[in-house]
C-alpha cells in the first residue's frame, strides 16, 4: 500500500471516530388567517431558525402548512404556494441540504380529491419510494446513521362538505402497516443506528384530539367499543408494536397546535405542534367538579374518563390525563432541534408563548423551553 493510500484510509478512519453527528429540525402546523398561513407567527420562526440554527441540515415539517378548502382544490395548491413563500429563507439557506424541507401531509392539506395531486405538485422534491398510492405522501430516506419513514395518516373521506355533523372526515390511519413494517425493518438490517417516524396524527392525544388521532373514538364516546372504533384500535396498537418492535427513537407529529413530549414504552412521541395555528390546551385533568366545561377544552373531565380508559391513560388525582407519566406539555409556539450523535439524540425545544389575549398571536420572544436525552 503506498503513503498516498494509508494517508487516506487514516483520515477515513479518523474522520468516522469523530462524526460530529448532525443536526434537524421538527415543527408543523402553520395554518392561519392570511391566505392560510400565520405569516406572523411563521415567519419569525423561520428568522429564528435562520439565525440561531446554522448547524441545522434540514426541516421536517409535520403537516397542515396551511388551511386548505374542502370546495376549491385550486386554493389550496394556491395556499401551499404562499406557504412556500413564507419558508424561503429555509428554501434559500446554504447551510441546509436538498430537499431542506421534507413535507409530511396533513388533514388540511388533504380535504378534496384532487389534493392528494396537488400536494404531490407542490412538494415535488420527495423520494417516489412509499406504497403505489401514496407516492410523494409516504416515504424515506437514511441520513448518515439516521432512517427517517414519512406516513401518511389522512386516509381521507370525501364526504358530503356541506355536511358539518359528519365526524368521518376526523377518521385518521395509516393505510399501509405492511410497508411501515417492512421499511423500518430493513433499515433495522442495514445497519441504522437511529429511526425517526414521522406523520401529521399521533397515537397518544394530549389535547383538543382526544375523540381522534389514530384511536379515533369518535365524538361523544362513552365507553362502548362498536366494530369500527374496535377496528382503528387496532390499527393504532399495530402501529405502536411496530414502534416498539424496530425500536423506534421517537414518533414525531402534530395536529395538536402545542408542544408535547412523552416516552411511553420506550418510544418517544413528540407532537411539535405549532408554528402558528391556534394554540390548543391540553386534556382535562382531575378534578371534583367534573362535570364543568372550562374555556378552551374540548370537553369536561367526566366526559373525558371513559376516552382515558380506552387509551390507557393516567387519570386520576394529582395525575396529568395522559399515557405516561413523564409527560412534558407546553402551550407555545415551538420547533424541536434534534442534535443527532453516535448513540444519542439531544433534543432541544425552542418556543413562544401565545399573547393573553390570542391564540395565534406570538407574545415572547423565542427561548429554550424544553431539552431532554433519547438514549439507545
Ligand atoms: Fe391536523
């Protein structure tokens, strides 16, 4: 072997019992009031991000960008377009790596049948690698040591849109098990050191969900399990096995316009839930009054228990209304910095708090307001 050749294998070497790891972005929910976006809110994050996160490779942004139009497809293609606008400082970063945003599709983006085109249309940098009917919605890619699975769960029912008391267009789930299962099985084989999985729905409701997300219970639930509810509880438990059986290090999503972290068998779920959509408040929790609706929730606490017991979760005095008991819930305005390494993942959320007299009004400045380890 030649001097030029052992050079190169040392700095190859070296180079690996360095890495630095890499750094991501996780945020979602940006709907608002001008031209579907919360241009306020939106755009100071992504300032924020462009002065304060250099190191950052890449955004995965978990769904509903935008409002979207049950009636006017064009609209909401028109919307996507004015988002893309608002995100273009990330667009134009030349810290950030193609595609610099990875789009997961929510259920505002998905509210007529052409949308599903049309959101392929507007996100055109994704891999065509997902199942044949859901090119450009579910995907993946391997960054360095990381797999990232993009699913979508607006498996969408286009019902009567005039119809306001249909809840089937709350019905999420994920359509494809088989190819989630069989995609985080193969990155387990390759080699991949960390997984990410990431959609718009979450599996654990941590507010304003709780009668949807994946458990989909539906409105004005009391405890009786029909067949349907019966069937998404199962397609939600099959997702949590999958989770838990490739080892998944967190479930990242959104929907629920707050910031939330909680491990619950050993898989982190992480809703970034929003840079600028109306914040939410979180599940009622005990109290004696239960029967009394505050301002704010969806629901009174009496009404909530019999969803709590359906979703196994802790409920009871002095307890926080959720599926584990190291929850972390925070009502701001938030992104999550994932600092990947080795054999960790150091998360950090950055955040604002809403004005007192808004939900979609950003009333602080943007500081840390969570930080925590996910361990292999
Ligand atoms: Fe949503």
């Amino acid at each position: 072997m030649n001097s030029v050749k052992t050079v190169l294998l040392i700095l190859l070497f070296s180079s690996q019992l360095f890495a630095q790891g890499f750094k991501f972005i996780a945020m979602s929910d940006s709907r608002g009031r001008y031209n579907g976006v919360n241009d306020s809110v939106l755009s100071k994050i992504v300032s924020n991000i462009i002065e304060t996160q250099p190191e950052a490779k890449f955004v995965i942004f978990a769904g509903d960008m935008v409002d979207g139009n049950r009636i006017d497809p064009d609209r909401t293609f028109g919307e996507l377009m004015h988002w893309k606008d608002v995100m273009k400082p990330i667009y134009d970063s030349p810290n950030m790596i193609w595609p610099k945003i990875w789009p997961v599709v929510g259920n505002h983006e998905i509210q007529h049948r052409k949308d599903e085109d049309n959101f392929r249309k507007a996100f055109p940098n994704v891999y065509a690698n997902g199942p044949a009917d859901e090119i450009g919605l579910s995907y993946s890619f391997d960054f360095e040591n990381t797999h990232f699975t993009i699913v979508n769960t607006e498996r969408w029912y286009y019902g009567d849109p005039n119809d306001t008391t249909d809840d089937r267009r709350d019905w999420h789930y994920i359509k494809h098990l088989d190819w989630l299962e069989n995609n985080l099985k193969s990155a387990r084989e390759r080699g991949i050191e960390h997984i990410f999985v990431i959609s718009h729905d979450m599996i654990y409701p941590v507010g304003g969900h709780l009668r949807d997300g994946l458990a989909n219970l539906g409105r004005n639930f009391t405890g009786e399990m029909d067949s349907t509810r019966t069937w998404y509880m199962g397609r939600r438990q099959k997702v949590i096995d999958i989770l838990e059986e490739y080892d998944v290090s967190a479930h990242i999503c959104g929907h629920e316009h707050l910031y939330s972290r909680q491990k619950v068998n050993g898989v982190y779920e992480i809703i970034a839930g929003s840079t600028g959509a109306p914040l939410y408040y979180f599940n009622p929790v005990y109290r004696t009054d239960a029967d009394s609706h505050y301002v704010g929730e969806e629901m009174s606490y009496a009404k909530a228990i019999p969803y709590y017991e359906a979703l196994d979760y802790y409920h009871g005095p002095g307890e926080n209304s959720q599926a584990s008991r190291n929850f972390v819930g925070i009502r701001a305005f938030n992104y999550v910095v994932f600092d990947v390494q080795e054999d960790y993942i150091n998360a950090k959320t950055y955040g604002a708090y809403p004005t007192e007299s808004s939900r979609s009004e950003m009333g602080t400045k943007i500081e840390l307001i969570d930080e925590f380890v996910i361990r292999k």
